[in-house]
C-alpha cells in the first residue's frame, strides 16, 4: 500500500512539474511576450554598443591629442613666441618705377601732389 502511495504521489508531481513547466513556456511565446523580450535584448545591445562607441571617441580623442602635441613639438609650434613685431616692409604695389612720378633713391616713394600737373 505504501508503495501505491508513493508512486502516485510521485506521478501528481510530476505532472504538475510538466503542466506548469509548458504554461510557463506557452505563456513565453506570446507575441506580446516575445515582442517585450526583443524590445528589452534591443535595449540591452544599444546600451552596449553606445558605451563601446563613447569609450572609441575618448580613446580617439586620448589619441587626437597625444599626436597633435607631437607635431607641435615636431614642427615648434610650442616653442616660446617672439613678442617683436616683424620689420615694416615697403609695398610693392606702391613701388611703380616706370611711373613718372616716381623720385629715384627715396626709401618711399614721393609723389607729385600737383592736381593740374596731368591736364
């Protein structure tokens, strides 16, 4: 009799272990269930993918920055700056020697300012 008992016991439980283990599963593919467990592993991959990508831009701009003090350093761009302006240079365009205005051997040119002198 015990025997009996046990097996039969063990046969309910079993069973109520299958039924419930397939509702779960049944209620798992619903289309409102799958669509939240895609909506949810979407988030999950976009959420990973924006941390990677934030991380690439700081280690782009770690590196950015890195090789831009390189090439300043290389080309000079950090030495200390002359605070001296550069020497006045005479334009070029005032400069026209076959102009008969021009005065030979003055360091700018002198111009008749006569008004009547081309009439």
């Amino acid at each position: 009799m015990f025997r009996r008992t046990f097996w039969f016991s063990t046969g309910v439980a079993a069973g109520v272990w299958a039924t419930a283990k397939v509702n779960r599963k049944l209620r798992q593919l619903t289309p409102e269930s799958v669509a939240a467990t895609a909506a949810n592993k979407a988030l999950e991959t976009g959420h990973r993918i924006k941390d990677r990508a934030v991380g690439f831009a700081l280690d782009v701009r770690d590196n950015m920055a890195r090789r831009e003090a390189e090439l300043g350093e290389a080309l000079g761009l950090d030495a200390p700056v002359d605070r001296e302006l550069p020497p006045s240079r005479r334009l070029a365009a005032i400069e026209n020697h076959h102009s008969p205005k021009y005065v030979e051997g003055s360091t700018y040119p002198t111009y008749s300012y006569n008004r009547n002198e081309d009439h």
